[in-house]
C-alpha cells in the first residue's frame, strides 16, 4: 500500500523503488501468479471437510476463515430458477473481471450469450442430482483485453430449509484483465457425484420451455375432398359432408325491434 502522508524523496525505499515512481500500475500477479490447481483443489478440500459423513454439507458451515487462501475467488450461489442462479457472495477476483460488484447478478452474466444456455444445463445438475461441476472457460482477446483463461468450480450445498439451493463455488482466471468487464465461452465442463462410486447425470439439454413440440406433416388433403356427391351416394357419405351450425342466441320476442 502506498504512503498518502510521506513524499516521494522520503520513501524508505529510494527513488528508484516502484513505490518511488508515481504513476506507476502494479499487478500482484506479477509477484505472485495464481496456482489453478492449488486454488481448486484447496476448495474442494474444504468442502469435503463440511461433509461429516453426509452427502451435502450446510450453507451455515460455510466460513471465510477456513478458505483464507481462495476466498478472493470463491463465491456463493443462490437458486432463484430452474436452470438459473445468483451470486450471495463473491471475492475480489469476481469484481476485478466484470469492473463492478456482482452480488445478486445471475452467475450467466459472466458468460457470453452462446455459452448461457449450457451453464443453465449443468447448473441445474448441480442443484437437482445434485452433484460437482468443474467448467473450463475462455475469453477471447480483444481491444483492450488479452486472452484469458478460467475454471470454475461448483459445489452444492443445502440451505437453512434442508433443500440443495445454494453453491460454492470459485472462478479462477489466468492473465491479466484489461478492460473490464470480461465475459468467458464455455469449453468444457465435467460433472461427477457427490458420493464416489454413484451414477452420474449429465446435463440434459432437451429442456422444452415454451417451445411446442413439432407437429408431423399429414399430408395434402385428398384431390376429391371438396368434389360434390354424386347422385348415387349412400346415406353414410352424405352425413360425413353434414355440417352442423348452431346459433345459441336467444330468439327474439314477437315484435320487438331488430
């Protein structure tokens, strides 16, 4: 942190020290690069730790303490829709990559619109199985912004209520930033169960909506089916082309006007 009360020539550290060079922008991932795996791996650890023999821990045993090391990555979802999710919480490292900060933002708005559909997908998964999810990400360079890449980690947890609705989770970008915000495509994701050994859903993406299911094509009607009766039909074609036509509003009453 820099001195606000000294001057540049009172710096213990000399001129010629960064913190002697005003102006000058420093990145402590320069220093200090992030380790993916490490951070991961110390997450998932931890929430393996919450288990005690169950096989979902509790949003309530969750603690900043006991992730010291990935908390500026860590976050915590929120189920507000089948498929759809916000953030309760979120580190640092989340606020550096969207330039703002992102409690009560869908987890969707860190993606692009081509990726969303299938972050809905195993999301869900994670909530209704439940089970992990780990998801490989990419944002493409542009102006302003240098290629990055991330992975995401999503492990459910149960609420106050007993119901899976909520997540921890971390997201864990390498590079430097640029100009925020910076949105990723999905990759890759991988999902496996809570318990080792059990059956894995995949994420489906057949989910429906609103959307009708498509309708088989009949066919043309037939050439004659508007072709009058011949003189000679029997009673059963004639009363296939009766019609029916009903006028359910009351008669009128003798002399009243029209």
């Amino acid at each position: 942190m820099s001195n606000d009360h000294g001057q540049d020539g009172d710096s213990p550290h000399g001129a010629d020290s960064p913190r002697g060079r005003p102006g000058k922008l420093l990145h402590l991932a320069d220093y200090e690069p992030v380790q993916v795996e490490r951070t991961l791996g110390e997450l998932r650890g931890y929430w393996e730790g919450l288990r005690h023999g169950r096989a979902i821990p509790d949003r309530a045993d969750v603690e900043p303490r006991g992730i010291r090391r990935s908390l500026d990555y860590a976050f915590i979802l929120e189920r507000i829709a089948p498929g759809a999710a916000r953030f309760r919480l979120a580190g640092r490292h989340l606020i550096d990559l969207m330039g703002m900060e992102v409690r009560g933002m869908p987890l969707c708005a860190l993606l692009n619109t081509s990726s969303r559909g299938r972050l809905s997908d195993v999301l869900e998964s994670v909530f209704r199985a439940p089970q992990i999810a780990e998801i490989a990400l990419a944002s493409p360079a542009g102006y302003g912004r240098p290629a990055l890449e991330g992975r995401m980690l999503l492990l459910p947890l149960r609420s106050d209520l007993g119901d899976v609705t909520r997540a921890l989770g971390c997201l864990v970008a390498e590079g430097r930033i640029g100009e925020a915000p910076r949105r990723f495509d999905l990759l890759s994701d991988i999902v496996s169960p809570v318990i080792p050994g059990a059956r894995v859903l995949e994420p489906s993406p057949s989910r429906q909506g609103f959307a009708e299911p498509p309708q088989r094509w009949k066919g043309a009607p037939p050439a004659d089916a508007a072709a009058p009766l011949p003189r000679d039909a029997n009673p059963e074609e004639r009363r296939a082309r009766f019609h029916l036509i009903r006028n359910d509003k009351p008669p009128k009453p003798p002399g009243s006007r029209p």
